[in-house]
C-alpha cells in the first residue's frame, strides 16, 4: 500500500492525529478505566479518564491498531475533555467519524471502538462510585 493511496483514504485530520497522537499514554489519578478490543482486526484501545463533579477532567489513551484506531482514539481524548458524562454518553460513533473528516467505509469500525471503550468506562466508573 503506497503513502499516496493513504492520503486520498483519510482525511487530513486522520493522518495528524494519527502521526501526532494527543494524550497518548498512561492516565496515572485515572478513575475510569475502558478497554475494548475488536475481535475482526485486532485493534485495541486501554481509554482512561480521569471524572470530577460530573465533568470528565482528562483523558488518555493507549492503543494498538490501524491509522483510523490510532486518530479516533485521539480525537476521542480531546472531545470528551470537559464534557459532562452524560454529554460523553451521548456522542456517537458518527460523532466521531464526523470528527476526524470522515473514514472509509471498511474503517468505520474504529469509531465504534472508542465509543464503546468510553461507555465501558463511564459504566465502570458509574458502578465504582454508587457502591461507595
């Protein structure tokens, strides 16, 4: 696969986030933990936030996969920063399709990836804390 057939697949967006990710690595005072794993290709995303008052206060991420998982998982860390849980729940992965400029059809999964890893999270985080 050449550079050029990439570049006319992803969006400009895609190919900086992919090449510069945000918030790569560990989230240490992380409180919210998500990992989601896609069973067809393998990609794989570790999504950690960090939630205070009802609003998420940082995210970070570690993954393994394609262009498209690396660049959602990082478009994903910057729009849920500040949102409320319950705004976070609500975005969808056309949300983040829509963010990174689009993906091909065959890559779409990876925007249902990261949602599912940031719902995953938040449940986990919603259980942790109404048994305290």
């Amino acid at each position: 696969m050449s550079y050029t057939y990439l570049v006319e697949s992803y969006s400009e967006i895609v190919l900086d986030h992919a090449a510069h990710p945000r918030n790569q690595g560990p989230l240490e005072d992380a409180n919210a933990r998500g990992y989601q794993m896609n069973p067809v290709c393998g990609d794989t995303l570790a999504l950690m936030l960090r939630i205070e008052d009802g609003r998420i206060a940082a995210a970070r991420f570690q993954a393994e996969g394609c262009t498209a998982s690396m660049a959602t998982s990082s478009i994903l860390t910057e729009l849920v920063n500040g949102l409320t849980v319950d705004e976070a729940l609500a975005l969808t992965h056309e949300d983040i399709s829509e963010a990174v400029g689009g993906l091909p059809t065959s890559k779409l999964h990876s925007a249902a990836l990261v949602i599912d890893a940031l719902r995953r999270a938040i449940a986990g985080y919603q259980v942790s804390t109404s048994a305290t």
